[in-house]
C-alpha cells in the first residue's frame, strides 16, 4: 500500500471518529450547553468545527506517515499508532461525557488523560518521523485549551 493511500485512510478514520464525536454533541449544543456559565475566554460555537476539523486531517496525516514507516521499524510503529489509537478513542470519548452526558467533571478528568496519551504519542511518533510528530503539536496545543475552558466551565457551574 502507498504512504498516500496510508495517508489518505489515516485522514478518513480520523474525520470519522471526529463526526462520531460532533454528533454526541448535536442535541446538547443547543440544549444544555448554551445554559452553562461559561469563561469570558469561551470560543464563539461556530469556530469549534473548523478546528476540529482541520486538526483530525493533521492527526490523520500524522498518522499515514508513521504507518507509512511500518516495514523500516515494525515494532515503533506498532507501538506509536497503538498509543495513537487510544488518544484518538479517548479524544471522542470526550464529547460524548461532556455533551452526551452532560458531565464537565468526568470530562475533565478524561481529557487530562488525553493531554498525557497525546503528549506520549508526539513522543513516539518523533523517532519514526519528525513531521509527524510536529504535525500532532497544534492539536496537543488545542486540547491544552480545551482543557483549561474544560476546567473553567466546570469550576463555574459547580
């Protein structure tokens, strides 16, 4: 298999699991979310798609690489979009306990988790191929955010 095919089915398994999460989050946007008091930093609703949008495909592309490196070292690899695949399981299954649960506590708790499974996976990722690595950066960037606004929305509506 090509490193662009490995590309391209990386990108599309990343948007699929990021339309997964974004239809857990369709009722309580309008719902739930908008009774929340929220930090005067909070996004304004319609930027979230767009990021997350563009984040999944450098996520995806991310990983085609890696897996692009499978035959030159298998166990790294291995390894590296095993961890990949925890991160991005845990990353839909943030929306699914803040918005599908309605739960900013429990989400919390998780997407620190996240931020560590991200972090490791930039590590591994970086022997196997530097701009693979680099491209996961803007991503632990945001979720560096969404974990403070995560954080804060909790804080404020104990």
């Amino acid at each position: 298999m090509s490193k662009s095919l490995k590309i391209a089915i990386a990108v599309i398994v990343c948007l699929a699991v990021g339309y997964g999460a974004g239809m857990a989050t369709q009722s309580s946007i309008e719902t739930w979310y908008p009774t929340l008091i929220k930090p005067i930093f909070n996004p304004p609703n319609w930027l979230f798609a767009p990021v997350w949008t563009l984040l999944y495909v450098m996520m995806g592309v991310s990983a085609g690489l890696v897996w692009s490196k499978m035959e030159v070292v298998p166990l790294l690899v291995k390894k590296a979009l095993w961890v990949f695949t925890i991160q991005l399981i845990l990353n839909a299954l943030w929306s699914f306990l803040f918005f599908g649960m309605c739960n900013p506590f429990l989400a919390f708790i998780e997407i620190l988790l996240l931020w560590l499974m991200i972090l490791e996976t930039i590590k591994l990722f970086k022997p196997i191929d530097a701009l693979a690595s680099k491209l996961l950066i803007p991503y632990l960037l945001w979720v560096s955010f969404a974990t403070l606004l995560n954080g804060s929305i909790w804080w404020l509506n104990r």
